[in-house]
C-alpha cells in the first residue's frame, strides 16, 4: 500500500488514522485491543487520540483512551515499533489545567507518555488555540520536548487560518520547531469548516491535513437517514440530527449512487472523496467492532471514478 508523508516531518503511513476517541467508552479495553491488532495487521499504523478522551461519558476524567493504547502496547512492546502515535493537550483536563501554556504542556506530555506507556509521541499537537498564551512560548516549549526526544513532531488542530500563519512565521524567525500538520472538522457536510482560507494555508506551508469527524458523527455512513434512526449509536444524537435536511440528503444520495457504482459502502466512498482531496494526508476515522473497521480500511484503494467525484461534489459544494 502506498505510503503517504505528513507534511514536511519524516512521518510516513498508509492514509487512514484510526480515533481512538472510542477507546475505552464505546469500545471497552479488550475490543479495542483487537481493532488496533486488526488495524496494524492490514498494513496501517497511525493512531490518534488526545488526553481528554473520554472525559465527556459519565465516569471518565480524561486519559482513557491512552491508557487503553497504553495497554495494548504493554501486551506486546513489539508493537511500539509498528505504530505512529499521536496525542493532544490544550483542552482543560478537570484538575490538572488547561491551555497551551510551557507549564501545561511539558505536564501533558510528560502525563501522556505514562498512561501511553511509552517513550516518545510521534505527532503531538495544540488541541485548540491558545490566545492567552505567546505563540513563541508554546513552540519554545516544543523545541525544548523535541530536543529531549520525547517528541518528534508536533502539529495543530482547529486553529485558524490567521494563527496558523502566525505561528509558521515564528518558526521560520526564530528557529523553532514548526506545525507539520492540521487536525480540522472536514467532511462532505462540512466542507464550509475547512475550504478557503484554512486549506489555503494549509497548501502554501505543506502542512499534510488529518480531519476528524470524517464521516459526519455516522451521518456519511448512511445509517441514519430518519430522527427515528438517531437511537442506533450512542453518537447519533450528538451530532446527526442537524444533516437531516435537503442539503445533508442530496449529498447521501450522491454516495449512495457513487457507492453502487463502485460495489462499495458508503463509508468507503465517503473517505475515498477525502483522499483524492489534495491537502488531505489521511482522514481520521473510528471503529468500534471489525465489521466498521474493514469499510475505513479498504478507502485508499478505492479509485472514484471522475462522474463520481463531480456528482458528489455539486451535492456536497459550500453554500
């Protein structure tokens, strides 16, 4: 399977980063276990998670996730050596802080790599903006983590286009080390979020482009297509209901006739879409039983035929 490089870093993967937002909520350890042996035996080896997953189920503090990937690895530290793994700090963890200050940051790092039992973070990254804090003081504070080696990239999510700019500009004049990679809200249903300014800025600094929420919360799998089809997954109502519309039904029948075209699931086509995007490295997708994981799997082999492409472009075009 081809590789693809993110961004300027010497990161290479085949192009489907599994969330492991589910890890220890909707998929509990021992599944979870399985689906990253599955993932890793087809080929595939980036694994995203951040330390507040899953601090929003009823329960959880945050910090779940890694230590479910952090046993998964304990099993068999063999498997260090065949995944890249990439986590977050910024958002606030209840009763150890917040924001992307040199303090906060050098905790989290230093907090994720024990739960992730671990020596070094492939990819870490600024969960969200941080405009209390200097830039320079938040890349000061990687250069310092990277030096140690207990990073080797670092990369943004949902930063704008002006402060993303901002901080490639500190990196050039001061030397520090720079973003290699945006973790943007991208799908077909929410292409507004990320076209324009964000991939322009994206393109101009080779910044390789990971979106989460890919499928649309489900929505892009087709399986809800109705508010009585919301009680299927503990995510559906979280973010589905607001697709059920003229607009968030015209783009499922374009995959849906793309998806009979090609004898693939809408899953499938629905990531093909955003492969074929040019900023766009690998998308970030959950499983959480083998079933899910094979559609993820088999998107980058999956060539859109140009009809294809076009119908569900005009479906799917920002208002």
């Amino acid at each position: 399977m081809q590789k693809r490089r993110l961004g300027k870093s010497d990161l290479e993967f085949a192009p489907i980063a599994f969330g492991g937002n589910v890890f220890g909520w909707t998929a509990d350890e021992a599944t979870s276990h399985k689906l990253l042996d599955a993932f890793v035996d087809a080929g595939f080896s980036f694994v995203d998670t951040a330390d507040v997953y899953s601090r929003w189920a009823e329960g959880h503090t945050g910090g779940e996730s890694e230590a479910v990937i952090g046993s998964w690895l304990r099993k068999d530290p063999a498997k260090r050596g065949k995944v890249l793994i990439a986590t977050k700090c910024g958002m606030e963890m209840p009763n150890f802080g917040t924001g992307l200050s040199r303090a906060h940051i050098v905790k989290s790092v230093d907090a994720s790599l024990k739960r992730l039992n671990t020596d070094r973070i492939d990819l870490f990254q600024s969960h969200q903006d941080d405009k209390a804090t200097p830039q320079e003081e938040t890349l000061s504070t990687y250069d310092e983590l990277v030096k140690a080696g207990k990073l080797r990239a670092i990369g943004a999510s949902n930063f704008e286009a002006p402060r993303l700019a901002e901080a490639a500009k500190i990196s050039k004049e001061k030397g520090l080390p720079a973003y290699v990679s945006l973790q943007p809200h991208y799908n077909l249903v929410e292409r507004a979020l990320f076209e324009g300014p964000l991939e322009d800025e994206c393109l101009k600094e080779g910044l390789g482009v990971i979106p989460y929420w890919s499928l649309a919360s489900g929505f892009l799998t087709g399986k809800y297509r109705s508010e009585s089809d919301l009680g299927k997954s503990v995510r559906g109502p979280r973010g589905v209901k607001k697709y059920l519309n003229d607009k968030g039904f015209a783009v499922l029948k374009a995959v849906d006739d793309a998806a009979k075209k090609h004898n693939a699931s809408n899953t499938t086509v629905a990531l093909a879409w955003l492969l074929q995007r040019k900023a766009v490295t690998a998308p970030i997708v959950s499983a959480t039983n083998l079933g899910q994981l094979k559609d993820l799997l088999a998107a980058p082999a999956l060539k859109l035929a140009p009809e294809s492409v076009a119908a569900i472009d005009k479906a799917s075009a920002p208002a």
